[in-house]
C-alpha cells in the first residue's frame, strides 16, 4: 500500500459520542488499521469497559491481563500494558478489561482524576507513534473526560438516523468545558458519518443537516452501511484486513487517508 504523510508529531485523537452504537469503535478500529497498512504507527487505547476495540483488533482483554484500568487506576505505565495487534504491523493496542467499568467510580476519589491518562501518555514515549485514537465509552463520564484532557483532537462518528444531532449539543458543552478548564488545545477536528443507507431519504437529510451544522469538518466520505464490517470483529479483526475490497473497507481507508492528507493540508 502507498505510504500517506504523516503528521510530523503524534496526533492524539479521541473518539467520542455519548450515544452507544453509533460506530465510535468501529471507526477506531478501521482508522486505525487504515493508517497502519499505510505507514503510520498507530496505537489504539480502548477506554470502553466491553472492550470491543481490543476484540476487534485481535487482542486479548480478559479479566488477569494489565489494561488500561491499571493505568488509570494503580498508575501502572502504559508500557506495561501496550500489546502488537496480531494482525497489522505498526498497530498496536492498549486493552480495556470489564473492571474498567468500576474506574468510572474508582477516579472520582482520585488525585487529579480527569488528567490521568494525560499524565500516562505524557509518562509514555508518544514520539513513537503518529497517532494514538482512544475508542471513548458511550457516557460522558470521567473515562471520557479523561480521553478529551489526553488528546487534542476529538473525532465523533455520526449515525445518519432521526436522533443523530440530539445529544450533540451535550458532547460539544463538555468539550468546551474541558477548554476552559483542563486543556485548551482540545477541539473537534473531525466528523464521520457511519452506518450511511442511500436508500433512505432520511439519511440523506441527516447528512445534509450534519453539513450545514459542522461544515468543513465533516469529512467527505461517508461511511456505508455493510455487513462486512459488522462481521470482522466476531473474527478478531478490521474489515479493513477481513474483506479489503469490500465498501465498508474502502470506506474507512478513503476516511483515513482524508485525515491524514487534510492534517498537512493544513499545516501548509
Ligand atoms: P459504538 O462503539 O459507538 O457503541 P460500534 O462501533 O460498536 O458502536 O457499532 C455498533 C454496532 O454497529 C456494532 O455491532 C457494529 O459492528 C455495527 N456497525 C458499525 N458500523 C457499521 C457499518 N458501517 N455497517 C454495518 N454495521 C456497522
Ligand atoms: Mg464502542
């Protein structure tokens, strides 16, 4: 595969919607190995309890293995708990194991609770990697919060259906709130639409509403609706690797490879 630029720095790169089942870790995971097979050194952080990234990219989550909640919880490194993904060279993944769910309460008594993944990643030689996605939770909690205090970009994948825009006015507050009081440099860099039917009027319309509310960072390419890519995570895998040529697949590289052109685009 052709190389794409890279960004010159580690993009650290959340990707978040409070809503459950809109495509977050999907589009995690198929960004991810998309820019992988493409060049780039790409660290996946999965802050969901289910752990459906790690699933996805073929990496162990169960219960005895260090993950993420060790990080946040015990101040375990990340380089303790950072695995190869199997799969795809370059792309590697920090798992989330089911007591991550716990963390959620856990943080609340913590020392500086919303910036500990920020301390770990700071503690963490990021230099290595061009991007790091972090797959967010479906809540705005503190595992959230501290994805956007770690990262400075957010990425929201948006499902073309009637109650897509409901809740976003929440998820842009909390962004702003964590602007004002915990890290200026986060924006919304990045909007996806997921799970796109052409044959409906209403997706179109729901696109078209995303347009003209977000304008320029919605990126061009949408993502289609496929069974393919429902069905490479049951196979540990990206659909990107599990069926190349299928739409979902060209899909998500097309999506990956307009974040990686846009971000020299603009630095030019
Ligand atoms: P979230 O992480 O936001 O909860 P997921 O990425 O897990 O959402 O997606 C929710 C469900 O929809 C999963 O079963 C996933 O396999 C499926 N899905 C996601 N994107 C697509 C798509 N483009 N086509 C078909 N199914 C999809
Ligand atoms: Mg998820």
């Amino acid at each position: 595969d052709a190389e794409w630029p890279r960004p010159g720095r580690c993009r650290i790169i959340s990707v978040a919607n409070q809503k459950g089942g809109v495509g977050k870790t999907t589009t995690s995971v198929n960004i991810a190995a998309s820019l992988a097979l493409h060049g780039a050194r790409v660290l996946v952080v999965d802050l969901d309890p289910q752990g459906n990234a790690s699933t996805a990219l073929g990496v162990d989550h169960h219960a005895d293995i260090p993950s993420i909640y060790d990080v946040l919880i015990e101040d375990t490194p990340l380089a303790d708990i950072v695995v190869p993904a199997p799969e795809i060279p370059n792309l590697y993944c920090a798992p989330a194991t089911l007591n991550l769910a716990g963390a959620e309460i856990e943080l609340v008594s913590k020392v500086a609770r919303e910036s500990r993944l920020r301390r770990a990643l700071d503690a963490y030689d990021t230099d290595g990697f061009d991007y790091v996605l972090i797959d967010c939770p479906p809540s705005l909690g503190l595992l959230t919060v501290n994805a956007l205090v770690g990262g400075d970009e957010l990425l929201i994948p948006i499902q073309c259906e009637y109650y897509a825009l409901e809740g976003l006015g929440q998820l842009v507050r909390t962004v702003d709130l964590v602007k004002a009081h915990l890290n200026p440099e986060v924006n919304i860099s990045t909007i996806v639409l997921t799970m796109y039917d052409a044959r409906t009027r209403l997706a179109a319309q729901v696109a078209e509403d995303v347009r003209a509310h977000f304008g320029d960072i919605v990126l061009n390419t949408v993502i289609p609706r496929s069974v393919r890519v429902s069905e490479a995570p049951s196979y540990g895998q990206s659909v990107i690797t599990y069926d190349p040529g299928s739409s979902g697949a060209l899909a998500y590289s097309e999506a990956a490879s307009e974040m990686a052109h846009r971000w020299v685009e603009a630095a030019q």
